[in-house]
C-alpha cells in the first residue's frame, strides 16, 4: 500500500513539473517573440499577451455573444496557418479557444487586437492541423461585429 502511494505521489509530481516546465517554456518563447519582434504587450491574469491597436465602441462581447472577425492566426516563426482573406468569419464566442474567449472581449466593435497565446490557451498539447502541438500562437484580430 505504502509502494502504491509512493508511486502515485511521484506521477503526481512528475506531472506537476512538467506541466511547470510547458508554461515556463511558453514564457520563454512569448518573451523571445515580443523582443524580437520590439511588441509591447499586456500580460493578462490567464498567461496570455495583448496589444489593443484600436479599442472599438459599444459593449465588449461575452460568451453568449457571436462574434464576427477578420482575423490571421501565425506561429511565432512567421508561418500563417489560418485566417480569413475575403469574407469575415461569425463564430459564437464561448466555442471558440480558451485565448480568444478571454482576448476578444478587451474590445469592442471596431476594435482591433492581436492576441500572443500560451498553448494552453490555444491548442494545447494536441496542436491541430498544421499547429503542432505545445505551440504558442499569435492572432491579429479585428472584431466587425457583435450579436
């Protein structure tokens, strides 16, 4: 019994670092992307960074609202892998990625932003697509409308 809870509480902690060491890793990776790139960004509480280019009027969106964007999503190599090119794209907000979720609402329609995720906020371990996974991502966002 004693072996069971020793091994148990070392997974735990084998988890527990390096979950740890993923968000220090996208810290780092965040860090090396705005100084690169000369961005002055705003951390939010959640781990993620943003720069409001324009603020926009009205309400700021929630989750129960659909959202309609303009938007390019890049990994921090440079390399788009999505985005709309002629017609905007409505999403309601609460399905969307945990970064946009939190990042979209700081505008309001009209507003512009470009959102700098950890992959916890983005997708995570499983990457999608052409995302690989444990990928920090970064979103230039333009919100059109909201409903």
């Amino acid at each position: 019994m004693k072996k069971l809870i020793y091994i148990t509480a070392l997974i735990l902690a084998i988890a527990f670092f390096s979950c740890s060491k993923d968000k220090q890793t996208d810290e780092e990776k965040i860090q090396e992307y705005l100084t690169q790139n000369n961005i002055t960004a705003v951390r939010h509480e959640s781990g993620l960074y943003y720069v409001i280019k324009t603020e926009g009027t009205g309400a700021n969106p929630n989750a129960n609202n659909t959202v309609t964007v303009h938007y390019k999503g890049f990994l921090t190599n440079g390399q788009q892998f999505d985005g709309t090119t002629t017609s905007p794209a409505t999403f309601k907000l609460s399905g969307l990625i945990p970064g946009w979720q939190i990042g979209i609402p700081l505008i309001k329609k009209g507003g512009d932003i470009t959102l700098i995720l950890p992959s916890v906020l983005g997708y995570g371990t499983q990457g999608v697509g052409s995302i690989p996974p444990n990928s920090v991502l970064v979103f230039d966002i333009q919100l059109l409308d909201v409903k």
